[in-house]
C-alpha cells in the first residue's frame, strides 16, 4: 500500500496549482485512483481474520466465542472423523470468503495488476 501511494507524489502538482487543500487531493484525486488497491488489502485482511487460528485457540476460553476454524477442529472427534460432515462444514466456512471474492473481484484483479507493474 505504502508503495501504491508513493506512486502518486508526482501526481500532485496540479491538483496544488488548481488550490485544492492538502484533504480535498487526497479525498478527490488520490483516493479514487488507490480503490483498487485499498479493496486488495482489505479483502486479504478480511480472509486472514477469517482464517485466524492460533490467536483465539490460545485467548479464548468460552467455547461459543470461537471462531469458525477453530471450530472446525472441534468436529472430529477422538477415534472417528466423519468426514463428510467435516467436508461440508469446510465448505460452508470457505462460501463467505469465496463470494467476498466474487464480488470484489474486479477490484482485487485491477489492484494486482496495477501494484504490480513498475514504471
């Protein structure tokens, strides 16, 4: 992100010259042009406290306060896993990451696309 914004220092002579304050350029010209790369950072922020793991396994004592993947680990039992329920539960874990993506899809594409190329 650091990277992203830094990419857009020489962008910002006109907006000075035209007397638009430091708040207005970042809100009407700088903010519009990152979308892209904000909705990247917080699509992969969202999945990775989705997936966390370790943190609430080790801060958490009440069982109904876990999170999902946590609780996944919570279905197979001592001698037996019955692992068509633990494929359906996997799969519906995975269905809220999977239609964040979808819908923001083209956002993450143009975000990766765009940090990625050096100029």
């Amino acid at each position: 992100m650091r990277q992203f914004m830094l990419a857009f220092r020489a962008s910002l002579g006109p907006a000075r010259v035209d007397g638009a304050s430091e708040l207005r350029t970042f809100w009407n010209v700088i903010l519009p042009l990152t979308r892209p790369a904000v909705v990247v950072v917080a699509i992969l922020a969202a999945v990775a406290a989705w997936n966390e793991f370790l943190l609430p396994l080790l801060y958490l004592q009440e069982n109904d306060k876990y999170p999902l993947a946590v609780g996944l680990v919570f279905f197979t039992s001592e001698h037996d896993v019955a692992y068509n329920l633990l494929m359906a539960a996997s799969t519906l874990i995975v269905l809220p990451v999977v239609i964040l993506f979808l819908f923001a899809q083209r956002f993450f594409i143009e975000g990766i696309t765009v940090g990625g190329v050096k100029g």
